[in-house]
C-alpha cells in the first residue's frame, strides 16, 4: 500500500451521468424546437381550412342570391 494521496479524478459513472443528462437537455430542445414547429404548421392548415370553409360558403350564397335574383 502506498501512503502518497491518490489524485483527485472524475468517477466514471458520473461522467457517464453528467453526459447522459446533456444528451437528454439536447433531445427535449430538440422536441420542443419540432413541436413549435409543428404548431405553426397546424395553425397555417386551420387558416387555410377557414378561408375554404368561408370561400365555399360564399359561392353558396352567391348561387342562392343569384337565383333569388334570376327568378324574380
């Protein structure tokens, strides 16, 4: 046995650990940034949505003025 002090080190677990965490940080930033993403997209598809919605009820009653005028 020695009687020096052993130098201080990193325990291996801990490494592994302290990795592990920063892997984990950079997978939730990673969904979140996806996520964000995604809800812009959804929020674009239901403006579209909208505007068909409100384009087709507009020829609808376009038709049905017309002939309201038509027959009179």
């Amino acid at each position: 046995m020695a009687d020096y002090p052993m130098p201080p080190f990193d325990c291996a677990p801990g490494l592994r650990l302290s990795a592990h965490e920063r892997v984990i940080q950079i997978q939730l930033d990673t969904l979140t940034r996806r996520q964000e993403q995604l809800e812009q997209l959804l929020e674009r598809l239901e403006r579209r949505l909208w505007l068909t919605v409100y384009g087709v009820a507009a020829v609808i009653l376009a038709q049905a003025f017309q002939s309201i005028i038509s027959s009179s």
